[in-house]
C-alpha cells in the first residue's frame, strides 16, 4: 500500500485524497485549520 501525503484540506485537496484513497493509498491530509481537519477526520467529508 502506498502512502500518500496532500497538503491542503480544501476542495482540491480533499478531492485529490479522496481520488488517492479510492486508488487504494494510505492518505494523510495537512491542512492549516484544526477544526476543518478535525471535521474532516470525523465526518470523511469537507463541508
């Protein structure tokens, strides 16, 4: 399994883990606001 790290939890950002993800990747997602990584760890989406 590869790993595979995006910087940025915005729209492009969460489109290219989830894209990664499907692929079969291990994702990790550096965003700059702790409340909209911590939402998008909890709810698997970026509102």
């Amino acid at each position: 399994m590869k790993n595979v790290g995006v910087i940025g939890a915005g729209a492009w950002g969460t489109a290219l883990a989830v894209a990664a993800r499907r692929a079969g990747a291990r994702v990790r997602i550096w965003g700059r606001d702790r409340d909209v990584v911590a939402s998008i760890n909890r709810t698997h989406r970026n509102a």
